[in-house]
C-alpha cells in the first residue's frame, strides 16, 4: 500500500506522509513515524479535505508533492 497522509496529533495544522499501519487497514489513528522522522500517534487526513498548501515540506522532499491547481489556474486545452 502507498504511503499515506497524516496529522501528527495534537497538532493538525501540518499534513504528513507516513506509512499506513500494517495490520490494519480501518484505523484512522495509529501509533508511528511520519516520512520526516516525527514519531507519535498519527490520523489519517481524510481525501475531501487534504490540502496541498499544508503539506510537511521535509515529508514532500522525500515522497515528492505537486503544486496544487487553483480555480483560474488552469490555461485550457493545448
């Protein structure tokens, strides 16, 4: 399984990359170290509200992150 997107809690205001816990697959919190080395207990961020802009910028230069495309971004087709 991919890695996934996490909060180190308590704090959720920084999005991390982690590991998702191996043995199973519906916890949504779970003791473990994030991509950056940050150990504690991890939550997964739900997919509606991942935000590109909070992401750990020590966890996006290990797994790799985009820019996210704003409303008006986008230039329409080639």
């Amino acid at each position: 399984m991919a890695r996934v997107r996490v909060w180190r809690l308590p704090e959720q205001g920084i999005e991390h990359f982690a590991d998702p816990p191996a043995r199973d697959q519906v916890a949504r919190t779970w003791a473990g170290t994030t991509l950056c080395g940050q150990q504690g207990e991890l939550r997964w961020v739900h997919w509606e509200i991942v935000d590109e802009a909070k992401t750990c910028t020590a966890c996006a230069a290990v797994e790799g992150s985009y820019k996210p495309t704003l409303e008006g971004d986008y230039p329409g087709p080639p």
